[in-house]
C-alpha cells in the first residue's frame, strides 16, 4: 500500500547536516531519502520522485545550480536551496535557476522544516482543487498576447503555452486577482512563499521571480506590459479593458 507521507529529499555534502535533517524531518511524519553530491541527487530523483528537494549550493562532482537546472528541464517540483550566509549571487542565482526559496547556513531547522510546511501546503491547495463552475468563476483572462486559463493553471503568449512553476502560476495568479492593485512585497510573500519576511534579503525572492515572470511573459521585460513596479511598494498587474471571459463547458 502506498504512503501517504510527503517524501523529501535532502542533498548536502555535509554528513551531519543530512542526519539532522533526515532524523528531524522523518519525525516530523515525512519520508526522507539523502544524496551527498549532485550525481546521486539526480539518480535518487528519479528512484524515489520525491515532492520537495532540499538542495545544497556547493557539492562536489555537480553543484546545486546544476542540480536545479537540470530538474526543472523535466520537473516543477519545489526546491529549497541552501546558501552560504554571505553568498548573496548564490541565492539569487539560485532562483533564476528555478528554484522556489532559500535559506542561508547556517540555519534553523526549525525555519527549514516552516517554510518545507508551507510549500507543501500550498502544492496540496493546488492539486485539491476540484473543478466547479461556482469555483472557477469565468476561468479565462486575456491581456493583450497573453492568455491566462485559471482552472487549467495554464498560460498561452501569442498562443504558444509559456510553462510555468507552480510559484510562478500563484504569483501571476494573485497579481492578476487584484488588478490594478498594488501589492507590497511583503504581502506576496506571505501569501505565495506562506511566511512573513524576517529580513530585507528576503524580499529579494519575490524580486527575482517577478524578474523571471516578465522573462517568459513580456515582449520586452525591460518595459513590461503585464507586471509592472510600484517603486518601493510592490508589483501590480493593470486593469484590463475586457479583463474575463467565459469557458464554455
């Protein structure tokens, strides 16, 4: 019979860092599978198709970026990188690569096991949506080129399907669920990411995924049409002229 546990996979280099996380998450009711380089990160990602990584920066053999460039080829499982407490281009490479947060070393395995609960919870939202017409509301919005189908989670830019993560699909979704509004930064983190910013740093999450939304959404990303900067606020998304239409069953 198969488990109903969440199964995490942990990839450090670090022996103790893998016991400690193996031995804290395992008894906080997940199953745990380690990898100590980016190899056996990649081989065990397959074996077990985890549902969140806990990924290590710097491995020997293949580092984390390599890692996390290589499962988001073929994979939107949410990854938690691990930083280096000074390695600022690190994390925010991170990001750019893929991945969904970070934490910098050392760290509290408390505010690891916070934020791995919180992403899972919100993973499980998404997938334990049922369709319904009352849910759905009208389901579509159009913006100019882009199409933004919100029960289907799917997102067309001059009709080609522009593939998102899951963090990226909720952060266009609440942004496009409040137009015209300008949402603090600290608010979209706390909503999407599901915890409230302990430092500025990290706010910068939330900065580099809007930077990665505009990547794949706009024409020009430098002078974006659809996700726009309220300087030293937020971000918001215009209000549209003809902003929903209808799905048809």
């Amino acid at each position: 019979m198969a488990s109903d546990k969440k199964r995490i996979l942990v990839v450090d280099d670090e022996t103790a860092i893998r016991q400690i996380l193996a031995t804290r998450l395992s008894m906080g009711g997940y199953d745990v599978s380690v990898a100590a380089n980016g190899e056996e990160a990649l081989k065990v990602f397959d074996e077990e198709l985890p549902d969140l990584v806990v990924l290590d920066v710097m491995m020997p053999k293949l580092d984390g970026l390599a890692v996390c460039r290589e499962l988001r080829k073929t994979s939107d499982v949410p990854i938690i990188m691990l930083t280096a407490l000074g390695e600022i281009a690190d994390r925010i490479t991170g990001l750019e690569m893929g991945a969904d947060d970070y934490i910098a070393k050392p760290f509290s395995p408390k505010e690891l096991e916070a934020r791995i609960k919180a992403i899972l919870r919100r993973v499980d939202h998404r997938h334990g949506a049922k369709p319904s017409s009352e849910a759905q509301g009208p389901g579509i919005l159009k913006a100019g080129t882009l199409r933004i189908e919100l029960n289907k989670r799917q997102v067309f830019a001059d009709g080609k399907r522009v593939r998102l993560t899951g963090i990226e699909f909720d952060l266009l979704q609440l942004l496009v669920s409040r137009p015209g509004e300008s949402v603090p930064r600290a608010e979209i983190l706390n909503e999407v990411w599901g915890y409230t910013p302990s430092r500025h740093t990290d706010l910068r999450v939330v900065d580099v995924h809007i930077s990665r939304l505009r990547a794949k959404l706009e024409d020009d990303p430098s002078n974006p049409e659809f996700i726009h900067t309220d300087r030293g606020r937020g971000y918001f998304f215009p209000k549209l002229n003809h902003p929903q239409e209808s799905v048809k069953a």
